[in-house]
C-alpha cells in the first residue's frame, strides 16, 4: 500500500488497517520460526506499511492542534 492510499483513508479506516497490518506482521513471525515463510522481505514491507500508517496518524493529530 503506497502512501496516497494510506492518506485516502479516513482515522478508522487507518486504525482498522493498523491492527491488520500488526497481526499480519505477528503471523509472519510465526511462520519465520516455523520456517514456513518463503518470502523473507514479506515482514520488511510489512513493518514499512506499519510505520506509514502511524506517520499519517500523527501528521492528522498534529494538524488538529496547528488549527
């Protein structure tokens, strides 16, 4: 999910797709240490999705104190 996308949502939408995201990363650990995951980059752009969902949580919080 690109950044453009990720801005297109709306706050529960983005704390919807936060908790996916947190549990999709949580599996893939699981499958890591059960050496079942075939694509090791899986957990970096997931961890990279992650962190794009919080930048936009706080950029919208900051803009509600700016205002």
């Amino acid at each position: 999910m690109k950044i453009n996308e990720i801005r297109a949502l709306n706050i529960e939408e983005l704390s919807k797709e936060l908790e996916d995201s947190k549990l999709a990363l949580m599996n893939l650990r699981f499958k890591t240490v059960a050496m079942q995951l075939s694509d090791v980059n899986e957990i970096s752009r997931t961890k990279r999705k992650i962190s794009r969902i919080k930048t936009v949580i706080r950029e919208r919080e900051l803009a509600k104190v700016i205002e």
